[in-house]
C-alpha cells in the first residue's frame, strides 16, 4: 500500500479526528474509548479507517505522518 503523502486531500471524519486526537496524546485503546463514549472496537475500526487512509500498517506510523505532515500540531 502507497503512504498518502499529501493529507490536505484526505478527508477524516469528526470520529476519526477524535481517535486521532487521542493517538497523538498517547492514550490507548481502553483509555481512547472510555474518553469517546464509545467501544473498544470502534476505536479499532475508527483506526484501521484512518490506516487504510493514509496507506500504511500500524498506529505508530499513522502518528509519525500526521506529526510530519503538521496534523498533529
């Protein structure tokens, strides 16, 4: 899969930008969906979204590009 590299197009919903939120602050899983109200199968699903977006593998790497990319600011 090709990492996204220009993010301005990429367009996440308000619960994916929520996880997303809360992967750049550190917060796990369990911590993720108590914050949000929501299961912990969700918040997978909601960053397996965000993953398939940005074309790659794993939460540390979708942390990297949006910290690269200034997303993470």
């Amino acid at each position: 899969m090709k990492i996204r590299r220009d993010l301005e197009e990429i367009h996440f919903t308000r619960r994916e930008q929520d996880v997303i939120s809360c992967l750049l602050h550190g917060r796990g899983l369990k911590k993720t969906a108590q914050l949000l109200g929501i299961s912990s199968s969700t918040v997978e699903t909601h960053t397996r979204n965000i993953m398939v977006k940005l074309g790659c593998h794993t939460r540390e790497r979708v942390i990297d590009i949006l910290e690269q990319s200034g997303r993470g600011n």
